[in-house]
C-alpha cells in the first residue's frame, strides 16, 4: 500500500527555534498533501492543504507566517513552525492522497515539545 | 454549524463480540464517508470508506453502513479481538477541494 513517510517523529528543542518537519509520500506522486495538528484526547485538526508548485491554503485561525509550507517536489512537503514557543507543542502529522476522492494516507506523526 | 460526532469517548468490550461505533453528523452533505484506525503515537490507518449512494460496505470483520437520511454511520467489528484495541476516527469529505473533517474518535478496549 501507499507509504508516507514523515521526519522527525519526535523533536525537543528550545523556545524561538524553528523547526522543519518532512511529509514524503515514498511510491506515489502527491499533487496535495494535507497537515494536521493532534491534542491529546482530540480529533485531527486541519492547519493547510499543501499544493505543488503553489501556496498552501491555510485554514480559518491558522498563522502562515507562523506556520511555513513549502511542496518543492511532487513527493514532499514541509512544515516549517518559526520561532516556536511551549504552546506550539503538538502533535503534527502530515498526509497525502493520489486524487482528491481518494483516502488519504499518514506520516506517523511528529511530536514536538517546545521547552 | 457544521459537527461530527462518535458516541462516545470510549468503548469496552469483551473479546469475541461485535463491537458497535456510531458517527453521527449535522449540516454536512458528505460525498463520502471514511473510517481509520489510530494507535497511540502514530498516524491514522485508513479502513473503509462507503459512498452516499451505498447503504454498506464489508472488509473482512468489518462492516460499515452509511444512513444519509439519520444522517449516521455505524462501524462494526464482528468477533473483536484485542489487536483490535485502538481510537477509530470517522471522517466525512463533502467534495470541493479535497477537504476531509475528522471526528474526535472512540477509544476501543478488547478485553481479554
């Protein structure tokens, strides 16, 4: 089945670091891929719809400076969160889908703690 | 406003019998609806999906029905086991641009 890889699965680092997490979708080309951000005990929330070649379309109450996106390539996309503070702590995961009425597939997730 | 919602945060059940899970929306006109898995840490595992125009869909132990008119979900997983022990999320996609919404999930406890 389709894979996709997410990197790093699990980052600690210090207030006002920015920090770039990879969503690669390793046997099929992603012309959309998707972020999501997980509280504990919460469902998926949706942060930005990734697009190759074009801007990401972030959603209502979503930073997008704060929040950087980057679909270089059919099969990656970043996340950038700049100058990360404590309540940035979170768990992001990434997905991707081969067409849009298709199921998506996910990262692992990567679980970043801002000290 | 737009809302999904799983019965209930958690659900235990004995090994060997059907569990039950419920996904129940409002002010959506889902295209389709999918259900996954998520085990703790990790990212969500698609299972199913059924379309509007479906009334079920199986895989193996696993059945699902889609009422548009109760505007509900109902995911079954028949003689449970506890490998089978995890969140399962419903989510619904109403077309457009791709966007799919997740419900918060229910916590699913086999016990032996």
């Amino acid at each position: 089945g389709a894979v996709v890889s997410q990197h790093p699965s699990w980052v600690i680092c210090k207030s006002g670091t920015s920090v770039k997490i990879e969503c690669r979708s390793l046997d099929f080309q992603a012309t959309t891929m998707f972020w999501y951000r997980q509280f504990p005990k919460q469902s998926l929330m949706l942060m930005a719809t990734s697009n190759e070649g074009s801007k990401a379309t972030y959603e209502q109450g979503v930073e997008k400076d704060k929040f950087l996106i980057n679909h270089a390539s059919l099969t990656l996309s970043t996340l950038t969160v700049t100058s990360a503070h404590p309540e940035d702590s979170s768990f992001y995961i990434c997905s991707a889908n081969r067409e849009g009425n298709q199921p998506q597939h996910f990262g692992d997730g990567t679980r970043l703690s801002i000290l | 406003s737009q809302k999904i919602e799983q019965n209930s945060e958690a659900l235990n059940i004995q090994e060997g019998k059907t569990a039950t899970l419920t996904c129940n929306y409002t002010n959506y006109s889902p295209a389709y609806l999918q259900w996954y898995r998520q085990d703790p840490g990790r990212g969500p595992v698609f299972l199913l999906l059924i379309r509007e125009n479906e009334k079920e869909k199986r895989k193996e132990r696993l059945k699902v029905t889609f009422d548009t008119t109760l505007k509900q979900s109902l995911f079954h997983i028949t003689a449970s086991q506890p490998a089978d022990s995890a969140t399962y999320l419903c989510a619904l996609y109403s077309g457009g641009y791709q966007k799919v919404t997740f419900g918060t999930g229910t916590k699913l406890q086999v016990i032996p």
